[in-house]
C-alpha cells in the first residue's frame, strides 16, 4: 500500500513540468535558429553571387556593338572590368576573371523567359547581340543546421550549391539622322577631320564597294507615324532626305539594314531643296515649310530662262560662284580614289569673285573684313567653307542693304542675293545644308547590294558645298560634294556634335 501510495502521489506531482516543456521548445527554437543562420548565409551568397553575375553581363554586353572583335572585347571586359566578393562560401572569397565563369553570346533571345537559352548560340562578333553568364557554382557547408541534425540522430548535411546566371544585352539608337550610309576611308581616326571634303557617290552598276561609296539605310527602318513623312507614300526617301523637321524615329545601329545603288534624279531633287532647287518628286514643295531652303543658298548657278526657279535649265552666274572643292581633288590627286580631300580649298578666290564689291571697289580682289568674326563653338570651322557661309548669313542678318534687297548675303547687284529667290520659305536653321550619314568600315564589314546587320562605325556630319547632279555632266553626276563639319555621336549621350542634331544612346540592359 506505502509503494502504491508513493507512485500516485508522483503522478500527481507537477513540478517540474515548465522545465520539460522549455527544454522541448529549445531543440526546437536552436534548430529554428540554426537553420535560419545557414538560410540566410545562403541567401546572402546567392545575392552576391548574382550581383556578380549581373555587372559582368552587363559589361560584356556593353561591347557587342557587331563589330568583327566585339566578342573578343566583349570577353575582355568581362574578364577584367569586373571584381567583386563573396562572403560565406567555400573556397576563395574574390570573384574575379574568367574561372568564375563561363561566358556565352546570342545573337537572339526567346520569346519567353521560360524558355531556355540555346538554340540562338554563335561566335560571329557580327550577330552577337546578348551575352550570358552563368556563374561556377560555389559550395556552402550548411554547418549549423548540420550539427543540429547529427544531435537528432540524423546523418546531417551536405554542402549547398549556389550558382547564379544573368543575360545582358547591347544595342545602339541613333535618332533624328537621315537614312544614309557610306564607306570610311582607310585610318578614318586620324585621316578624317573638320574641314576635309568628301565625295560621296553610289557605287553603281555592280562597282565595288570601297572608300566613300554612298548608300541608303533601309527605309523599313524609319516607319515613322507621326513624322513628316509618314504620309508620303513612294516618295518616302526622297521626303526623308528632303525634310527639315525631324525624323523622330530611331534606328539600332548596331545592326542596320542597308540599301546601297543609284537613285538618280530621285535623291539629286531630295538633296537640292536645300539650294533652293526644286525638281522631280519635290517640284510641288518649293512653298512648303516642311522643305525650306538653307538661309544661305550660294552655288554660282541660275535659271537660264530668266525665273527665279532653276527647273532644269541652269547655267553658270556671270559673276559669283559656289564654294570650291579642295584643290586635290579637283587636281585628282586626293586619298582614298579621290574620294576624300585635305580642306585645302581656294578660299582667295572665293572671295575675289563673291565678295570683290564689299568694299565698293570692282577691282578683283575680294576680302572678308565686313564679314561678323565666328565666335565661341563655331570658331572651329575658321577657315573652312562651313565658316565662311555661317559668316554669310551672320552678315545677311544685320540687314546691310536698303529695301527691297534687305538681308542680302552678297552685293544686291550680282545675280546671287545669297537668299532663296524660288522658294517662299526659309529656314532658320543653318545646319539645313548639313546631312547626317552612317559612316561604315566596308573593309571589315562588306556591304553588297541589300545588306543586313552592318554595324555603324561613326556618324559624320557633312555639310553640302554644292547643288547634287548640277555639275554640267551629261548625264548629271551623282556625286555628291561635301565637307566634314563634326561627328555627332561623339559628345556624349543624347546629344548631337557640334549642334547638329542626332540623338545617339547607348543602351545596355539585363534581360534575364
């Protein structure tokens, strides 16, 4: 009966009973606790490790710009731009260089991010378009979480692997350019400078293609709704080369579509609405804003039919003349085919045949002491043909004669005020007379009849010096004369070189 007694009276007992309750509840908050540490270890090393994995896509995506060593570089960068660390997992702590991982470049990406990366695989710089990395992965011993396991009875842990993978990609928008292209010279980085002449033509009739040629960048690469020229139907390229309000569309340049061959009389008209030439598709646009002339229309050419609209009949000015090629190429000794000058020009006479009356003297000799200074940004174009016509106009704009020949640029005398005469509009702008073109390296990347995916090389700003397809050949050259004014990609993002225009952005971005 006691031992009886005794074994009810400890069932009974209840002390005791919290410390059981608490030693229970601590297994289970340490395994709590230690399974959240390794969580959040692995967590933090998987942050890292992709944030790693994101600046080294995005900065071998930064030189896939579809020239022929954008892989090479494209690797490079990635191997050297890049360094970063890694806290928590095995092994070394730095991540850096090319063992961390293995790179791979597309020259597309599916649809849907679902969708798993392969079938678009290649190793042609030209077609590269998105680089992806995908990390080596690293080893995290789980030993908190591990240890709580053996106590149990468990076998514990294994070591986690933590990886992570990123795709970046690379594009270029130009915007607000004309759809025109044309072949570098050789050693264009130090041969091709401000005040150089230029003589872009068309390869034509199957020529190669070489330094200079000229061409068109695909029109399906300017559908532009709300420009205008949305609404110009089979003129579209003569309207887009013609206008002065701007192309708001914008293009990737790291992969144009180009259109190379000969638009005669087409392309002469869209280019000579800035000379106050209206002809062809354009005949009907000479009082039309949208295609006004430059302020500053000297070319040494008038209607031989006593109008004031050259329509085809044009002959020489008895006493003025347009800005001079540079002297080797009239000599036929320039670079590159004759295809680009040294900015050698004869400025003297110049002068001599369009400014011999500014002093009131008809003696021959011409100067350009009454002519306004250039001043700030324009003072780079001293001496060059696009410094003396915006000393032209600057002068024009000071009004020095009396009506009815206000705003004359030369003496109202001589058969050229320097104004339009055909057209009813202006423009305001003296960058009318400057046209934008894709320059491309056709040695590296060789253009043939349609090309697609040609990688733009450097935008050059080419003022025109001379009417296109008036040069007295019969029939009308194609060549088109102009001279070096700047390259509008240059300055920066979102801005154009030198004022004239073109909105260029670099866009690399992660997609995955």
């Amino acid at each position: 009966m006691q031992t009886r007694a005794i074994i009810s009276a400890f069932a009974q007992e209840e002390n005791g009973t919290v410390a059981i309750l608490w030693g229970t509840a601590l297994v289970a908050f340490l395994g709590f606790f230690a399974i959240t540490l390794d969580v959040g270890r692995l967590n933090s090393t998987h942050a890292e490790l992709q944030s790693f994995a994101d600046n080294v896509a995005l900065a071998a995506a930064g030189e896939l710009d579809g020239q022929p060593d954008a892989i090479t570089r494209a690797t490079n960068a990635a191997a050297n731009l890049v360094s970063d660390s890694q806290t928590f997992a095995n092994g070394a702590t730095t991540l850096s260089g090319s063992s961390d991982y293995t790179l791979l470049f597309h020259s597309a990406l599916p649809a849907s991010d679902l969708t798993p990366l392969g079938a678009d695989l290649t190793t042609d710089p030209r077609k590269a378009r998105f680089a992806q990395i995908v990390l080596t992965p690293k080893s995290l011993t789980m030993s908190l979480a591990s240890a709580l396991d053996k106590m149990l009875g468990g076998a514990g842990f294994s070591a986690a692997s933590v990886s992570a993978e990123a795709v970046a990609g690379y594009s270029k928008a130009a915007c607000d350019i004309s759809p025109l292209m044309f072949c570098l010279p050789p050693n264009w980085e130090s041969t091709l400078t401000v005040g150089d002449q230029i003589l872009l033509r068309s390869g034509g009739n199957g020529t190669a293609w070489g330094p200079g040629n000229f061409g068109f960048i695909d029109l399906a690469n300017f559908q532009d709704s709300s420009g205008v020229c949305a609404d110009e139907g089979g003129n579209k390229l003569a309207c887009l080369i013609a206008a002065q309000s701007q192309i708001t569309q914008c293009v990737l340049t790291n992969g144009l579509n180009t259109e190379p061959g000969q638009k005669n009389g087409i392309t002469n008209a869209a280019f000579n609405v800035r000379f106050d030439i209206y002809r062809s598709v354009l005949n009907g646009e000479k009082n039309n804003i949208d295609f006004a002339p430059a302020p500053n229309v000297i070319k040494g050419i008038e209607s031989n039919g006593g109008g004031a609209c050259i329509q085809g009949n044009e002959q020489t000015t008895p006493d003025t003349t347009g800005l001079g090629r540079d002297l080797c190429m009239t000599a036929g000794t320039c670079g590159g085919n004759n295809r680009f000058g040294d900015g050698n020009w004869d400025r003297t006479g110049y002068l001599n045949r369009n400014h011999d009356l500014a002093d009131g003297i008809a003696d021959g000799i011409g100067s350009d002491t009454h002519l306004p200074p250039l001043s700030g940004s324009d003072t780079v174009f001293s001496g060059t043909r696009y410094g003396m016509y915006l000393r032209e106009i600057a002068y024009g704009n000071t009004n020095p004669y009396a009506a009815p020949n206000a705003n004359s640029i030369l003496d109202p005398s001589l058969a050229e005020t320097g104004r339009p005469m055909c057209s009813s509009q202006m423009s305001n702008d003296p960058a009318r007379r400057v046209v934008t073109a894709a320059g491309i390296d056709c040695a590296l990347n060789p253009v043939s009849g349609s090309t697609t995916g040609v990688p733009v090389t450097k935008f050059v700003a080419v003022f025109l010096t001379e009417p296109v397809g008036d040069d007295g050949g019969s029939p009308p050259s194609f060549d088109i004369h102009g001279e070096v004014v700047g390259f509008p990609d240059v300055t920066g993002v979102g801005s154009g070189g030198n004022g004239f225009g073109g909105i260029f952005r670099d866009v690399v971005q992660l997609y995955r």
